[in-house]
C-alpha cells in the first residue's frame, strides 16, 4: 500500500528565505509519480510540480524544486525566495503509475506561514 | 480558461438529510475525480470517471455515496442520508490525460449537524 508522510504540520520562513517541506513515501512499486499541490486559504488546490521515479533530474518549476531522493524515499519541496503569497497549505501526493492507478494518495498537509 | 468549479462552497445539513455536490471540470478534460478530506486527516480519493463512465470507485465510503456524470461533463456526488462522520471537505479533479497532474476545485464543505 502506497504512504504518504509529511512530518511538519507548521512551518515559519522569513520572507525572501528558502525553506523545505518534507515529504516522505512508502511503496513497493518501481514506476510511480510524485506531486507537490498547494492550497490557499481560498480552497483550491493548486498543482505546482511533478516528479516521475524514472526521472534522473530534480523537477524544477520557477521557485519550486523538488529534491528527490530515490533510496530514501523522500521527495522534499523546497521553495526559494519566499513571498508572503506562499503562505497556504502543501500537500505531497503520490501516483502508482505501474498498476495504471489514476488516483492520488495525498499526506497530511504542512501550512506554510511566511513572516514579513 | 475557466478551472474546476464546484458547487455550492459550503453546505450545513442535519443528520439523514441529502446533500448533492456539483463538479463542472475544466471543459475537454475527459477525466474527473472526486476526493475527501475529514477534518485533521489527509485527502482521501473517492472517484474516477472516465467521461462517463466510473473507471474506478474503489474510494467510496459506503452506498450511500453515489455519483453520477451523465454526458460526461458535469458531475454530482449525493450523500443519502447524511451522517455526521461525512462532514469534511469534498475536492473535485479533472485532467486531460491519466497519470496527468489534476485541476483541483475550490472544495465544498460539507458539514453535517
């Protein structure tokens, strides 16, 4: 069974500063994907960055990158430069592409507040 | 381009009443999903529809759950009769392609009392 952690139920950046979001997995699968969505006070989630397990490179999306660490089944989110507009929630979400799985197992979520 | 839209925003009911949440996802986009998320636990994944057709319910609760997307645009989602432990935040999804990254909605927020 695929297992999305996200171990920071809070985090604090000051604005212009770099900050990381943790997200661990767990599957058993070789071929899956990896998401990042944020969610604004307003409701939506809003996607901001795709990592597929085959992928040699680290995504990267304008300030957003992810670190991904195969071995260790960690798909960090690190935001650089923050704004006080990342203040939202951020949730790491998992895809098993090998069984065709359409669905998304999502974590817990971190709220990000960026202080001015 | 307008994105996924759902309706209402937030809806109160009493315990045993129904409740019909509306998904309008971003036009063209054949695929469709539904989640949930229960206060203080992670997102949940209800649905998939494929057009019109349920590719995969294997996230539904229980019966009294049922979805529909006639002519596979729009979709509901019919909660009958509501329990207190449906209260949370429905999300609805929409993407061009499988596998692809999704357009989330804004949510509803379903309470029930």
């Amino acid at each position: 069974a695929q297992k999305i952690t996200q171990t920071q139920p809070g985090m604090f950046v000051q604005e212009k500063e770099a900050v990381t979001l943790d997200c661990t997995y767990d599957t058993s699968d070789q071929s899956y994907g990896l998401f990042w969505y944020k969610q604004p006070s307003s409701g939506e989630m809003i996607f901001l960055i795709y990592q597929g397990s085959y992928d040699e490179q680290n995504a990267t999306e304008g300030r957003y990158s992810l670190n991904f660490q195969k071995a260790r089944k960690s798909a960090n989110l690190v935001i650089s430069a923050s704004q006080l507009g990342d203040s939202a929630m951020y949730f790491c979400a998992m895809r098993d592409l090998q069984r065709g799985a359409n669905n998304l197992f999502f974590g817990t979520g971190t709220r990000l507040t960026v202080i001015p | 381009e307008a994105g996924v839209t759902q309706f209402p925003s937030h809806s109160v009911i009493e315990k045993g009443q129904t409740v019909t949440l509306r998904c309008d996802p971003i036009s063209g986009h054949d695929n469709l999903y539904w989640y949930r998320r229960v206060m203080g636990k992670e997102i949940k994944f209800l649905l998939h529809f494929v057009k019109e057709s349920k590719q995969d319910e294997s996230g539904m609760p229980n019966n009294r759950f049922l979805a529909e997307r006639t002519g596979g645009t729009y979709s509901t989602l019919k909660v009958q009769p509501a329990e207190l432990e449906d209260s949370g935040v429905y999300f609805c999804a929409s993407s061009q392609e499988q596998g692809a990254g999704a357009f989330f909605g804004q949510g509803t927020r379903l309470t029930v009392v």
